[in-house]
C-alpha cells in the first residue's frame, strides 16, 4: 500500500455539527441600530463609513439594513438645503438668486446661444 493509497476518512476532516441556539439562527448575534438615530446621521450629511463608525458596526450592516433609512435622510437633508437657499434668494441675496437661475433655470452668464452664433461673419470687398 502506497502513500496514496490511505483510507478515505483519513482524508476527510470531519467537524462537529454546530450548535444551534434555541432561536435557530447562527452566526454573530445581530446588531440592531436605532432607526432614528441613523436618520439624523444622514439628515447631517454623515456618509456610511461615518454612520458605520459612529455606532462601531461595519459599513455593509449600513448599507444593507438601513438604507431605505439612510436615503430617506439624505432626502431630507437635500429638501431642507434647497429651502434654505430659496429663502436666501427670495429674501435678497443677489448672488444665491444668480446661482439658482443658473441650477435650476439654465441660465448663463453669455445669455441665450443658437446655432447663428457660430457662423462667420458676412463678408464684403465693396
């Protein structure tokens, strides 16, 4: 009998059967984040990584789990930015009116341009 030729089970590495908690479920016990909590970490502008440090949890548990959480905070984040810049502009405040006209109303500095513009200009000798 050769060295190849041993007994399978020798081969096999057998491990004991894992231990079921009475819950039937296994792995790492799982993290449960407050809600509110992730929330208004997103309504600030946190990121995931950041959201994910500040509770010591890793940034796949943020991303996963709570991102219907997270993209509703961000939402608001951006809401409550728009309205405080239409505040500013409705109140005065030439250069947020400028900026806005040209976000949201595609306004530029050269005003309107059609296809005339780049045209060469007539040309006579007379």
């Amino acid at each position: 009998m050769s060295e190849l030729d041993l007994p399978e089970q020798q081969y096999r590495r057998t491990n004991p059967p894992p231990v079921v908690p009475p819950d039937g479920r296994t792995g790492a016990p799982r993290k449960e984040l407050d809600p509110d909590a992730v929330f208004k970490l997103a309504r600030l502008g946190a990121n995931n990584c950041e959201i994910a440090d500040f509770f010591n949890v890793s940034e796949a548990l943020i991303r996963k789990r709570y991102a219907d959480v997270v993209r509703s905070g961000r939402t608001n984040m951006k809401i409550r930015l728009r309205q405080a810049q239409m505040r500013e502009a409705m109140g005065g405040n030439v250069t947020m009116q400028i900026w806005l006209g040209k976000q949201l109303l595609n306004q530029s500095d050269q005003g309107e341009r059609n296809a005339d513009d780049n045209q060469p200009l007539p040309w006579s000798d007379d």
